[in-house]
C-alpha cells in the first residue's frame, strides 16, 4: 500500500500513497507517510492526484475546522496539510476536470457507435479497449509495503490483488461509500438527483419478477450488458489509462523541480492507478549532464 522506489532520471526518491478515496485508513496513512518523510528531512513536495480546478473546490467548501471537512474528510488535504505546515510544495498532477468529463462523453459516443457496429470492427475495438486496460491494470513483482520505506529504498513492489482487499480497507468500506454518496449530494445536488432518477428507471427497466424464468426480460439483459460494457470502457479507459500518463509526468517535473538525491516526493493517489505510474517513471532513461 505503500509503493517506494527511486527516480531513474533525477535520482530522487519517490513514495506511492495507495489510497481508497475517502477511506479514514486511506486518509490516516497518507497523513501519517508524508509527516514520517518530514521528519526524516527529505520532503521535496507532495503530488495528489487532483487538478488545480477540483483542489480550490475542495478547500472552498471544506476548510480546515470545518463540519464539513470532519465529514468528508479526505487523503489529499490530510498530506497536503503536512506539506504546507512544512512549507513543501503542493503539486496538483491530475488531468482537468473539463479534459476528463470531454474524454468520458467521447467514451460513452464511441461504445454505442462500437456495439451497434459489430461487423465493422466495432465489437473487436471494444473488447480491445477493455482487455488494454485489464492488462496494464495488472500487478507484477512483489506485494506493495505497509512500512513508511526508507529514503534509501529501491522499487520494491507491485499493488497485488490481496492489497484491495485489506481487511482494515474493507472496515472503512461503509464510510468510504457514504462520504462519496454525500459528497455527491452536497457538492453536485441536480447532478445526484440526476443519478438517482436513472438508478430507479434502470431498476425498473431491468427488473424481472422472482418467479420469472431467467432471460424472460430480453430488453433487460441487453441494457445490462451495454451498462457494464461503458462502465468498464470508462473506468480502464479515461479513468485510468490516460490520466496514469499525466500523472506520472506530474511525479517526474516535481523530481526535477523539487527532488534529487536525498529528497523525496510523496503522491497520493487511487491503488488502481499506482502500478501503471510506476512502471511509466521506471520506464524512462536516467538524465544525462
């Protein structure tokens, strides 16, 4: 849950917060590694996985002290807090917000265009996209640390799938889930309301009685395979694949600009994404003087 490993090019060392977003584990660990890298002396800055836009959202609707920073409290104001005690820089390494919700409209257009094309490739493009982002969702090496490592530390590890089912992760589950479902309600309310209007009218569309012979419901078995197809598009493809690539270069330009040897950057970001930026920053060639 921890992934350490060093810089190839900058020779920084750099520390991978896994996190469940609004798990209090999640929100504990984060804080508790950046302030344990502060005290050894080598905190360059912190990296989250937020975009500018999202982060003044985020501090305008719940500052510290506030109720409602208690309720929806969260791992990237906790490190964040650390860093700025520390006067460390903050660095918001995500893809915006308006570039995300524009590549998840895209997604959503091209998976109906696939699955109403079968014959002209488009069901292969889909299962291409979806089996893409399977792979490079999978983990390799050893399972990832639970210690804070030491500045010394080399790479040490991979986010296996024992790592998203820990068991004190699965006992915030309730919280996470409902933090999430407030954050929604309060932040986005016709946006909720939106989404709860389409949960009860896929309910209905998809319900069969319990005494109904399996597949009575034709038109409910196709809708559900069209749901899961976009969700699973969506969540490999926007969710994951591109925004991993902007992630990763936010760590490298927070190395070069805050790093070298003896410093460190620590980045709070989702598990699923940690694999994927890790094998993108050990993949790049050391810098040459």
């Amino acid at each position: 849950q921890v992934l350490p490993f060093v810089d190839p090019r900058t020779g920084s060392q750099i520390v991978l917060v896994a996190c469940m977003h609004y798990n209090p584990r999640s929100v504990s660990k984060a804080e508790r590694v950046t302030r344990q890298v502060c005290q050894q002396g080598g905190l360059g800055a912190v990296v989250l996985e937020l975009c500018p836009e999202r982060w003044q959202a985020l501090v305008h609707d719940q500052p510290a002290g506030s109720t409602q920073r208690w309720l929806l409290d969260n791992e990237f104001q906790a490190a964040a807090d650390v860093a700025a005690a520390e006067g460390c820089p903050v660095v918001f390494g995500d893809q915006p917000i308006g570039e995300l919700s524009a590549d998840v409209a895209q997604i959503v257009r091209d998976t109906f265009t696939d699955l109403a094309s079968p014959f002209d490739g488009g069901w292969q493009r889909t299962l291409d996209a979806i089996a893409g982002g399977v792979r490079r969702l999978q983990s390799s090496g050893g399972p990832a640390q639970e210690a804070t490592p030491s500045p010394s530390a080399a790479a040490t590890g991979k986010m296996n799938l024992p790592d998203f089912f820990d068991p004190v992760f699965l006992l915030g589950l309730p919280v996470t889930l409902v933090r999430y479902a407030l954050t929604w309600l309060i932040k986005s309310p016709r946006l909720f309301a939106a989404a709860a209007a389409m949960g009860v009218a896929l309910r209905l569309v998809l319900y069969e009685p319990p005494e109904a012979p399996v597949g009575i419901n034709p038109v409910a078995d196709v809708a559900f395979v069209i749901i899961e197809v976009i969700i699973w598009r969506i969540f490999l493809g926007a969710l994951l694949m591109d925004r991993e690539t902007i992630l990763a270069q936010s760590i490298r330009e927070a190395c070069d600009e805050s790093g070298g040897p003896g410093r460190t950057v620590v980045a709070v970001m989702g598990m699923a994404h940690c694999n994927a930026v890790q094998n993108l920053i050990l993949a790049d060639k050391p810098r040459t003087c």
